[in-house]
C-alpha cells in the first residue's frame, strides 16, 4: 500500500512550505512526494524515507544513562544541573 502512495506528487511553492512545514512533512512521511517549486519552477523535492528491510530504527535515548553522563561531566564542579543543560544547549551538544 505504501508504494502506491509513494506514486502521489503534490506541487508546492517555497513560501507555502515555509509557512505550513510541519503540515508538508507529515504529508511526506505517510508517502507522499511534495516538489517545491521557486518563482514557478521545480527547485526542491521532499520524499519519504524508504521503508527497507535493512533501515535501522532510531534508537531509544536511555534517560538513566543520559543523566548519569551529564552527572559525571560536571562532577566536582559548582554547577546547577539546570544551568549545565542549558550550557549543553547553547554548545549545540544536547
């Protein structure tokens, strides 16, 4: 059923995906295929991943684990647990 799915091409302008992405993301993830075009022509597409035996799941973060590792990064020093997760955020590390 997917692969017929697959088949449906919807056309879009830039502006409209801009404004409405999430929508346009859903849209590709249930199978459709969105060309997003620029000053009318085709500039860009947004396709759905392929569901292959062989794709991976993504894997489950283990909040236990997490914790233990912010825990040790900032053993000993003087810091606020949410003012690390904050410093973490802000390094793009988190």
């Amino acid at each position: 059923m997917l692969d017929m799915m697959c088949n449906i091409m919807v056309h879009a302008t830039s502006r409209s995906v801009q404004h409405a992405f999430s929508k346009f993301l859903d849209r590709a993830h249930q199978g459709e295929q969105i060309i997003i075009t620029k000053r009318g022509k085709p500039w860009a597409t947004l396709t759905p991943l392929s569901r292959s035996k062989s794709a991976k799941k993504p894997k489950k973060l283990d909040w236990n684990k997490v914790f233990e590792r912010t825990k040790e990064n900032f053993k000993g020093r003087q810091v606020e647990a949410v003012e690390a997760l904050l410093k973490m955020r802000e390094e793009a590390r988190w």
